[in-house]
C-alpha cells in the first residue's frame, strides 16, 4: 500500500530539479513512498534525468499546465494516502525532511503541512529576509478555533513544500478559479472546514527566487488582489500585523545602511520593500483602480 505520495511538476527544470529529485529519493526512515513527477514540455534533459530514477513519469502537453490544475491533475493520478506537494526548484535540506512533514499527520486534526525556505546561495537582501521573517525556525499551528493574534500568517502557506491528507484535499481542491496562488487558496479552504495546517521548521528546503523590483510590485499587487478576492483582507489582524513585520524588516535594511559593506544591498533591497508595499496596497484596495490600470500593474493578468 502506498502511504505517501510525493508530486513534483516539472518543466526545464535544470541542475535545481537535479538536486531535488536526488535530494528526494535520498529520504530516509519511511517506506511505502511514491514519488511522481508530472512534466508539461521539458527540452532540457529533465525527462531523460527522471529515467535513471525509481520515479513514475506521466507527461502532459504545455499548453495545458496550470498552476492548480496540474495540482489537481497529479493529486488524482497519486496513490498515497499524504500527498506531498514539492517545487521543481525546492531542494530538501536534509535526508530527515519527508519524516520531519508527515510526522505532524499523527495529531488527527491536522489536514496539511508546510516547511520551511531558506534561502539559495547569492539570493538578493530583500529574499534573505522575507525568507527568515515568514518561514523561522518555531513550528505554528494553525488552529480555526484558536487564531492566537497570528494576523496574515494565518492563512499563510506554500504548496512549494507542503504535504495534506487526500481526503482534505478531496474535499477542498485547488482552486480552479486562481491563475496564481492557489495554495493561499486552498489554504483557506482548509482552515474553514476546520482542520488544522502545521508550519514545520524542521520540514526546510532550499528554495528562492529572484526579482526585480517591478517584478515584486506587480507580484506583491497580485498577493493583495488575491487577498481581497478571496476575502480575507480584513480578517483580523490581517493589515496590522503586515505593517509590523513590514516595518520590522524596513528597520534592519535601515540599519545595514550604516555598514559601509552593506549599504549597496541594503539600499537596494528597501527599494524592493517600498514597491512591494505599495503594490500589495493597490492591490488589496484594486476596487478603486480601472481595469486598463490593473491590467499593467498584474504580473499575471489575474484581473477580471
């Protein structure tokens, strides 16, 4: 019987893939474990990578990938009871991570699980610390009847690295509706059924991004869009609780100015901050803004 599955969706993936597929089949200390990759057009070497692997292939063409319903697709091929939703690019930490997620299913009111993201070698300042200030090292749970003042962090998770029961995701899915950030989505879904979802420290992988700053205003106003759609923008303490910890990562960079060998990525990483919040305000209040407006300020034409 198949207890675990784990689903990782590729498409050029690169030496990251390389690492995390390896990475993968390195996991120790559990058996009964599928790992399934589904690839949506790779031309790069993945496909003939995943062949020196005991890993199930399924393929589908590229034009018909989308970000939850490719997840939707790959949940319904698995065969595992915990299905273990991994980035291409989301490298495990340890031989320990597989363990250290789906130990937390043992509390039978948990319905998903998500790691911790540290940061890649020669990530920008901004990533660094938007890495240490949302995924630290002290596990949360997140309890519907007992929301503890969390604010944002609340609905907060990453399918980059998560795992849920199949029967949690059966009832709830990915939202089909959502282009991007469907795991905020589903998230959701999740806590307003009633379960409980797990952020596991212990559950780390390497896994960031770079952008620009244009990047991560339009990024950030496409978080504030799908905030306010899935309305929860004004749950409580959500807006409170963005403006501490964003005034709390402001005032680091502001203090790195002072450090000649700093200054440069420190200068340039509030600059990222700024247009991160003010593209996270226009999107939170994107009611007020005309539709050609949305349009250019969307990295992902998520707009109605």
């Amino acid at each position: 019987m198949i207890e675990i599955s784990v689903l990782i969706l590729t498409k050029n993936g690169g030496h990251q893939f390389r690492g995390c597929l390896e990475a993968v089949c390195a996991q120790t200390q559990l058996a009964n474990v599928e790992v399934m990759v589904v690839d949506s057009g790779s031309t790069d070497g993945t496909l003939e990578f995943v062949e020196g692997f005991p890993v199930r292939l399924e393929q589908i063409p590229p034009a018909t990938f989308h970000h939850a319903r490719t997840r939707n697709f790959a949940a319904t091929l698995a065969r595992g009871e915990i299905l273990v939703f991994l980035s291409q690019d989301a490298i495990p930490h340890s031989n320990r991570w597989l363990k250290a997620m789906v130990a937390n299913f043992e509390d039978s009111g948990v319905g998903a699980v998500y790691g911790r993201q540290l940061p890649i070698e020669k990530s920008s300042q901004e990533r660094q610390d938007l890495l240490d200030a949302v995924y630290g090292g002290e596990k949360i749970v997140k309890d519907p009847a007992h929301r503890n003042g969390q604010g944002y962090r609340f609905y907060h998770f990453s399918d980059a690295n998560s795992a849920m029961r199949r029967s949690v995701w059966e009832a709830a899915r990915f939202p089909e509706e959502l282009k991007v950030f469907e795991d905020l989505g589903i998230a959701k879904r999740i806590l307003d059924a009633g379960w409980k979802i797990v952020y596991e420290p212990e559950a780390s992988v390497f896994h960031s991004h770079h952008h620009t700053t244009m990047g991560l205003f339009k990024r950030y106003f496409d978080i504030g869009y799908t905030l306010h759609r899935l309305q929860i923008s004004d749950a409580p303490g959500m807006r409170s609780s963005l403006l501490r910890d964003g005034s709390k990562m402001l005032g680091k960079k502001l203090r790195r100015l002072k450090s000649s060998g700093a200054a440069g990525r420190a200068g340039a990483a509030i600059g990222q901050d700024i247009a991160k919040s003010v593209g996270l305000f226009l999107g939170l209040n994107q009611d007020y803004l005309p539709s050609v407006v949305k349009r250019h300020l969307s990295a992902h034409g998520i707009h109605k």
